[in-house]
C-alpha cells in the first residue's frame, strides 16, 4: 500500500474513533456522566469491589487519572470506597444501588453508538472489521493474535529493536 493510502487510512481510523467517542459522550452527558466514567461503571458491574490500582490497570489508564474519577462518581452517588478487610491501606470500590441503576443506561448509550456506527455494514463485514481492528491493535501493543494464522511481514524500515524500545518506553509511563 502506499505511503499516502496508509496515511489517509489512518486518518480515516483516527476519525472514525473519534467520532465514535463523540456520540457516545453525548449520549453518556444525557445521563450524567463524562467520557471515561462509563468504562469504570461498566468493569465494576462486571467485577465490583476492585481496588482503584487493578480498575487502573484493567482500563489502562494511570492510577491518578483513576483516583480522579473515582471521586467524580462517588459525590455524584454512583460509587463508594469501602476499606480492605485485610489491609487497612487499600480500599475497595463499589457499585451503590444508584450506580447499578445507571447501568442499563450506560449499556443503551453504547448499544445505540454501536448501531449507529455499524449501520449498513452486515454480519460478514463487521466480522472481518473486527478482526482488522484487532490486528491493528496487537500490531500498536506489539501483541500477537491468536486467531491470524498468517506471520506478519516486517516493514522493510522497520528497526530490529524498536519491538524493545517500545516496551520500554510503555514500561517508563506505567
């Protein structure tokens, strides 16, 4: 492919994610909550009682970012800190009655964003859209795919070493 096809396919990437991001915050403000807060509502539903430290890391975002919004939702309602039954300095965050209500809507703001965005596009097309989607992802984590059977091809300017230097600078921002 050549150099101006990947730059105007990755702007298209770039767009469409953004895009995507903006409709659903807007839905999610109908409602209450900001960018972000969705995803800690959504990974304590599915295993409340996590401590901010291992929602930072489910998320991928930094344990202060967490902390911040962690914040935001408990004087809003939707969450509380308990502390640890076995270390006095760790909490535990949970869902309070409120937040589990919110739910359900945060899930109809996401499904009503994925319908829109996946409008027109059949079974077979989003199949093969999210199998690409997770090959550029492991390809930006520099993970590899269970289910691509094919070994992708280096980049002819690709470095022998950057596969290292990107760990280690992913290591040096955790």
């Amino acid at each position: 492919m050549a150099k101006a096809d990947r730059t105007a396919t990755m702007n298209r990437l770039h767009s469409a994610a953004r895009l995507a991001r903006t409709a659903l915050a807007a839905r999610l403000l109908a409602h209450g909550f900001y960018a972000g807060q969705d995803q800690i509502m959504l990974a304590l539903d599915r295993d409340d009682g996590q401590t901010p430290g291992a929602l930072a890391d489910r998320l991928g975002v930094r344990p202060p970012t967490i902390t911040k919004t962690i914040n935001r939702l408990q004087a809003q309602g939707f969450l509380e800190k308990r502390n640890s039954n076995s270390d006095a300095r760790q909490a535990h965050i949970f869902l309070t009655d409120a937040g589990r209500e919110m739910i359900v809507a945060i899930e109809k703001s996401v499904k009503k964003t994925e319908k829109q965005a996946l409008k027109g596009l059949d079974k077979k097309e989003q199949k093969t859209l999210a199998k690409l989607l997770a090959r550029i992802e492991a390809n930006l984590s520099n993970e590899e795919l269970v289910f691509i059977d094919d070994e992708a091809e280096p980049e002819a300017d690709a470095k022998p070493d950057a596969k290292s230097a990107a760990k280690a600078e992913a290591d040096a921002d955790a």
